[in-house]
C-alpha cells in the first residue's frame, strides 16, 4: 500500500477525475477466460511460505535484473511494511512499481514472501497485478510489480462521490473474476479492500497486494483459517469473533462491503460486530431496517437485486 497526495494507493498514481458515464464508456468489456485503512496482523501465521522464498533473485521477461536496472522516477508512498517507487526499466523503457521492504523486519519479509508466492502461484490474469521480477540488496527485498496509472478504487470513489449502479455491476464482476481465479489456485487473499483494488490505463479494476494470502487449506489441512488479520472495517464477523473460518467466505464478506461504498460513497458499518449501530440489524435478521437507515440519504433507494444480494452476503453466519 502507498500513499499519493494523502490518498492510500497501492502500486499506482493519483486518480485523474472522470465522470461516471465517462468511465462506462472507457473500461475494456473484452471476453476473457478464467482458466488459467491500515492492515492489521496478530502474531501468529496460516502461511507458511517454503524455502526457496528466501531467495529473491528472478530471472523474468526482463531478464536478469537490479537496482542499477532502473531509474526511479518518483515515490508513490509509504505502507506499513515498506516503499513503494515508481520505477522505469532502462533497457526497454517500460514504467514499473518497485515495492521495497526491509530485511530487518520480519513481518516484512514474511509479507513480500507470501505476495511472491501468491502472484507465482495464480500467474497472469487481467483483473490481477502482474509481479515481473523481484530481486535483492544487502538491505531490502524489491518486488517488480505492474504499474497501474489510475490509482486505486479508493481514490476513484472519493473523486466520483458514488459510482452508477452499471458502473459497479461491471467492476464487482472484475473483482469477482479475479478471486475466483485466486481461490482456484487455492489461496485466499485476506486484505481485500478499496486501497488494493487499482485502476489501470483503460480503468479496469486489477487486485494487488497479496502480502496477506495464504493457501485455502490451512495449516492443517482442514480448509478453515484462524489468523486475525486484515483490516478491522472490512473483516468478516466470524474474524471479530476469533472463530475458525474460512478464506472465500471472508474475500466474498469484504467484496460485498466494497460493492456497497461504490454505491454510496461509504462504507455500510463501522464493523461486522453486533453492537455496531448498523450492523446490529443484519445480525438481528431485520434487514428491512437496515436498507430503510441506508435509504433515507440516497434519492432513488437502492434496487431489490442489489439489497438482497448484499444482504446475504453480510450474514452473520457465513453458511
């Protein structure tokens, strides 16, 4: 995660404003085939990443690469676990972002090696930032990420206010596109939210920073997760009650919490708990009520199609 102009982004510039229709008419609707606020973490891990993470050098589309492979243009921001530069490959000229972490920190390093892993694993994909390279210095560890022009979705919905509802049937299924392909190569992604979802030259959505991944089974093999960790506004109610769960269930929770604050410009609770003032009507089975809080500021209310489907997305219990 980075932050541009005060805005948090992830491997991308800020946002140049674009009115809704505008954007309709610009991202690529092309067919493609699916084949192939802060992050918080508690001291224990579900992944464990194998040996050979610990060796950073790749050798990738641009070859054998370095720091003295690039020029670096500018400094997009700062997350929680390191920098994130934007960087520009001297031998063909293409802009990159180089995510830069330090080897003294070892959540740090834990968190560049579960990204590696997981963008090895799930390999390219339209709606997922690509990883090109990655390499090390006596002091850091660099991953060589796409770059993504437009920012993040964060920054889009801040300059747009709220998206249309076409606008964000569109980008929901971009998203979708691209955790079913996560969750087919078996890994849950964990951290999703606005800041990790960018925008890229055509504004189509891409997924980034998979410092959080871990693989769907668990360490034990039974399928179910028990780290705390994520983000506390976009995690699901099973996490807050430190119970087992599962990694689609809680990507699938978070999805539908970015789906509702593209539509409204905010976010639907302040935490997937039942004394939070609105969640305390989805855990209590009265929806009815939470819809009528959420309509009273929006002309127009929301669609049938949309309020049941987030309504079932936000269940309390996940089954």
């Amino acid at each position: 995660m980075a932050v541009v102009n005060g805005t948090t982004n992830s491997y991308g510039a800020g946002f140049v404003k674009s009115k809704d229709e505008d954007l309709m008419s610009t991202v690529s609707t092309e067919d493609i085939s699916t084949s192939d606020n802060s992050s918080t973490v508690d001291t224990e891990c579900d992944v464990s990443c194998p040996s050979e993470c610990t060796s950073l050098s790749q050798t990738s589309v641009l070859g054998e690469v370095g720091p003295e492979s690039f020029s670096f243009l500018d400094n997009l921001g700062e997350g929680a676990f390191g920098q994130v530069f934007l960087a520009q490959h001297k031998a063909t000229g293409g802009s990159y972002a180089m995510k830069a972490v330090s080897l003294g920190a070892t959540e740090a390093i834990d968190s560049a090696n579960a990204e590696r892993m997981a963008l090895g694993r799930v390999g390219p994909h339209p709606y997922i930032v690509r990883l090109f390279a990655s390499f090390e210095t006596q002091s850091r560890s660099v991953l060589v990420l796409e770059y993504c022009s437009g920012g993040d979705l964060q920054h889009l919905i801040t300059w747009e206010g709220r998206l249309s509802e076409p606008l964000t049937r569109l980008y929901a299924a971009e998203v979708l596109l691209a955790l079913s392909h996560v969750h087919k190569h078996g890994l849950a992604f964990r951290d999703l939210k606005p800041e990790n979802v960018l925008v890229d030259d055509h504004y189509n959505l891409r997924i980034a920073d998979f410092g959080f991944a871990a693989p769907i089974e668990g360490r034990d093999g039974s399928g179910q997760l028990r780290t705390k960790l994520g983000t506390e506004s976009y995690m699901a109610p099973e996490i807050h009650a430190k119970q087992p769960y599962t990694g689609q269930s809680v990507d699938l929770f978070a999805i539908g919490i970015i789906l509702f604050i593209m539509m409204t410009g905010h976010p639907p609770f302040s935490q997937a708990v039942p004394q939070d003032r609105f969640y305390k009507f989805i855990s209590g089975n009265r929806a009815d009520v939470f819809w009528r809080s959420h309509a009273r500021n929006r002309s127009g209310g929301f669609s049938q199609e949309f309020t049941d489907l987030l309504t079932c997305m936000f269940q309390l219990i996940p089954s």
